[in-house]
C-alpha cells in the first residue's frame, strides 16, 4: 500500500483532538496493518487501512479523555458552543449588511 496519507487525515486529527502528526503516525500503523490483512494496492486494502484508521483514532481520542481527567470533552464542547455564537453573529451581522444595501438602493423618486 502507498505511503500517502489520505487527505481526510487532517480534518481527522482536527475532529478527534489529536496532533495531525500523531495521525499520521496512525495512518501509517493502519496501512501497515491493512497491508498484512489483504493485497497490496487494492481497494480491499485501502477500506482495511481507512477502517483500522478511524478504530485507531477512537481510542487515542478516548486516551486523551481520559488522561484529561474529565477536563478535554468539557473543554470541546465549550469551544464548539462558542463557536456557534460566533457563527450565529457572524450570519446575523451578514444578514444585517444585506438588508442595508437592499435598503439603500431603493431610492424613493423625489419630485423634481
């Protein structure tokens, strides 16, 4: 199986909380794994790979929870419920710009 990484890795790491380096290293134990389990270069494979992959990431996630003492998935869904907000204000303020400019390009016909 190739060594290149899938391009999903990154926004893995980002999901599941862990260094992407770390993700990489995973990915490499799972091809490695895949590799022994089905041929090389195949579609068979690659499934193995991706599957191992994810199973691998669950548990370095649910390691780092629980060498967080109960802190991590606090702290994950503070920065998720923030970012909401932030969302939320940001299509608010969008929203608000818009209506203006509608607003402003309807001009009332002045006598003249």
């Amino acid at each position: 199986m190739k060594s290149n990484t899938p391009q999903l890795l990154p926004w893995l790491a980002k999901k599941a909380g862990i260094p992407e380096r770390r993700a990489v290293t995973l990915w490499h134990e799972a091809s490695a794994w895949a590799t022994r389990h089905a041929p090389a270069d195949t579609p068979a494979c690659h499934e193995l790979a991706m599957n191992h992959l994810l199973e691998l990431i669950r548990a370095e996630c649910l390691r780092a929870d629980a060498a967080s003492f109960g802190w991590r998935p606090w702290a994950r869904t503070q920065s998720r419920f923030w970012g909401w907000v932030l969302q939320t204000a940001q299509a608010s303020g969008v929203l608000t710009a818009q209506n203006w400019r509608r607003l402003a390009a309807i001009r009332p016909p002045y006598p003249g």
